[in-house]
C-alpha cells in the first residue's frame, strides 16, 4: 500500500509539473480541441444538472462552453470542499454568480442551492487505460460519487500527456464513464478506453 501510494505521489507531482509547464499557445489548442469534442458530444444534456468545476494549476477550463450547457437549460454547478474527508457538496452556479473563496483559494458560489448531478466533469491530474483517475490525493470526488446511487455520468477530462498504462487503482477508486482528452472521446468498454463519437445522456 505505501509503495502505491509512494508511486501515486510521485506520478502527481511530475504530471502537475509537466502540465504546469504547457506552452500558453499548445494550452489553448488543446483546450479549444476538448472544448469542441464535449460540445459535439453533450447534445442530449438537455435541462440535466452538471457539475462542472473552477479550473486550478493549469487545468482544462470548462467554464468557455457554459453557454452550450445554458443554450440546453442545463444547471450548472460547481463542488465545494465543507469538510476534510467529508462528500463534496455541488452548487448551483451560473457565470453572473456572486463568488467568494473557498478552499485552497478555488472561488465557489455565495449563498447558493445544493444540487444533485445528473452529471459530472471531473479533472484529473492523469488517468489510466481504464479509466481510473489520479487526482490531488485528497478523495474528495470518490467520496462524493460512492454517496450516488445510480451513479451521475462520469466524464474526466485531461491531456493526452496525462495517460497512464495503469494506476493500481484502490477499492474505493471509481472510473470514468468517459474520458475527453484532446485525442478524442473515450468510453470505458469492457474495462477499456475506446473511441466513441457521442455521450449517452
């Protein structure tokens, strides 16, 4: 367990360091690339709630296609931390949305409704073949997805340079439906990544 943990470390570290790193120009291609995949794919998002999140240390910025989402009546929300090793809690969340700070800095809605998904972009520090994901270590997402039953739909979001062969997932870790990198959009098949052209909503 702690050499797992050990290699988890590690792995997090020199992926956030090589993403941190990106040229601004390849950022906002890539960026542009995934923001065109999950307009494509998330047509049948109508007036679903989806979580999305605020973007920290160089990650993809999803707040550029909420007006896809509001076009469609969705809700969008976004996660606040209310306790360490508690279930995150998801507030409504529109682009006039009075913000303040919230944990680590992130902003997160003032005064707002706590909703429950439909839904769910998740970031991720790197991702495996299955579908895994490798965040920042605090579990705060498999926490907050291991309290829905049925489970909302699970989509990651990465860079092709943040793919793993496999990351030892843990019994408490919970994989992706989807996974939207620059490349393409993936589904977990079978307990793989395969390339797919829509989300089924």
């Amino acid at each position: 367990m702690n050499d797992s943990l050990d290699w988890r470390k590690q792995q997090r570290k020199l992926l956030l360091a090589a993403r941190e790193a990106l040229p601004e120009l390849m950022h906002q291609q890539w960026s542009q690339t995934i923001s065109d995949f999950l307009v494509q794919c998330t047509r049948g998002f109508e007036r679903k709630i989806i979580g999305i999140y605020w973007p920290f240390r160089g990650e993809y910025d999803v707040r550029s296609i909420a007006h896809h989402f509001i076009l469609q009546e969705a809700t969008l929300a976004l996660p606040k931390v209310v306790g360490k090793h508690q279930p995150l809690h998801f507030c409504a969340w529109s682009p006039d949305s009075p913000m303040k700070d919230g944990a680590y800095g992130i902003p997160i809605p003032e005064h707002a409704q706590i909703v429950r998904l439909d839904a769910v972009i998740i970031p991720m520090v790197g991702f495996d073949q299955r579908g895994y994901r490798l965040g920042y270590g605090s579990g705060y997402y498999d926490r907050t997805l291991a309290t829905y039953d049925p489970q909302p739909i699970k989509i990651g979001v990465a860079y092709e340079m943040q793919r793993l062969d496999d990351l030892h997932p843990q019994p408490h870790d919970i994989a992706m439906h989807y996974v939207v990198t620059e490349q393409g959009i993936f589904k977990i098949t079978d307990g793989q990544l395969t390339l797919t052209t829509s989300i089924e909503g």
